[in-house]
C-alpha cells in the first residue's frame, strides 16, 4: 500500500508481523522509534533521506502500531527487539544498514549495533545517549528521575492502573504527555564528558538549543541536514 509516496509493508519477524514505512532507493537506514510513538514520528526523515539518495525505513516497535504484541511480557526484552530489526534488515534483501534510534529507540539502536555489527554499521541516537553496562540498576535511576512525582515507567509496571487513565481520552493523554516535554520544557543539556570513553568512535555529537525532547518532529529541517551529513561522510 502506498500513501503520499511512502510504501506500507507487513513482513514477518521473530513474534509475528512487523509493520514498516519506506521511501527511496539505496543504501538502507532503519529508523526505530521511542514511546509514546510510532513509525509517523519519522515522517518528515523518510521523505529527506530518500532525497539525498537512501532507502529510508521506519518501523513500528513490536508493540506498536500495526506491528504484532505479544501478550508475554518477556517478549519485549531487548533481545527479542534486536532481532525484529535485524530480522525487518533481512526481510528487505539488504545485508547491512544504518540505524537510527530516538528516545527509547536509541537504546534499541544501540544494542543492535552492539549485538550485530555485521548488519548495523553506523548508530544515530537522538535524545537519549548511550547507557554502556553497570551502573545502578534501572529502576533506580527511574525513581530519580521523577523526582516527588513517580516516573512513568515504574507507573506503568501495574497492570491496568495506566490503562484506566489513559483509555478514555487517548489523544488528550498523549497531547499532554508530548506537551510535557516540548520546547523550552526540558531542562539544559550537560556536556557529554563521559562520550570519549563510552563511545571511543563517536563521530559527532550536537545539542539543539530550546528543543525538547521530540527533536525529529520539533526540528525536521536540522535533524535532516544532521543525518544526511553524516551518512554522506560513511563509507560504501
């Protein structure tokens, strides 16, 4: 199915379907979205790429969209997420691609680099930087982040209890959560002084001032010339 020059396509993966949006012909890149979102976060990425000469790919997260969810909750380990992609990699008939993750998304991106250098040469993370092993546990760091307020994602650990709130204005919560971290909400960025030691071949890093945390929907035209800069300068 084809919509406004972006090809919709079911293919299979480990937990059944994977829905994926592509634009363009060339060397493969593979965008992998965060929560609370989906393959549309990369709209206004599919239509650049394909331009500056790439076959651009974004998916729905399994759990997402019209990708298949599993009802086990160890289905969504990082594992099994990793293998969608490098699975949605196969299903094209490409042997290798750049990933490029947000939010949630970077750390899937990153794992599957991690995991499958052979299939992902290059990573582009946007918002949320690599976490390299140890440290305090996640749910620790969770319960600092929401300060006096309890942080989403141990919010979400009870069945049920998110749904009630959301359910019955859906488009109302998530206007709201996208609100909350927009623009001038997020609070100013640090220098990356551990980057030279957890990413020993970083080839950039850049800060977008006053943007929040949705930076490819916020800031299309920079994140654009971002990506396709950098792609241009990889070899093959």
């Amino acid at each position: 199915m084809t919509h406004d020059a972006l090809t919709h396509r079911l293919v299979a993966g480990p937990a059944g379907r994977i829905h994926l949006v592509e634009r363009g012909t060339g060397p493969l890149v593979l965008l992998v979205h965060g929560f609370p979102e989906s393959w549309y976060s990369w709209r206004r990425q599919l239509t650049a790429l394909a331009a500056a000469g790439y076959r651009a790919v974004a998916i729905d997260v399994r759990g997402y969209g019209r990708s298949s969810k599993p009802a086990d909750v160890a289905a969504y380990r990082m594992p099994e997420l990793v293998e969608d992609n490098v699975a949605v990699v196969r299903a094209l008939g490409e042997r290798e691609a750049v990933i490029v993750g947000h939010d949630w998304g970077s750390n899937i991106a990153a794992a599957s680099a991690l995991v499958h250098p052979e299939v992902f040469r290059a990573v582009g993370l946007l918002s949320v930087p690599y976490a390299p092993r140890g440290g305090p546990r996640p749910t620790e760091a969770f319960a600092r982040m929401g300060g006096d307020q309890e942080f989403y994602v141990s919010y979400f650990q009870r069945p049920g209890r998110a749904e009630a709130e959301i359910e019955p204005d859906v488009r109302g919560w998530l206007a709201g959560f996208y609100a909350a971290l927009s623009a001038d909400t997020m609070p100013p960025a640090g220098a990356p002084d551990a980057y030279p030691k957890t990413l020993p071949a970083l080839t950039s890093s850049h800060v977008l001032n006053g943007c929040g945390h949705w930076i490819q929907q916020e800031r299309p035209d920079e994140i654009n010339d971002l990506l396709t800069g950098r792609l241009g300068g990889l070899p093959g």
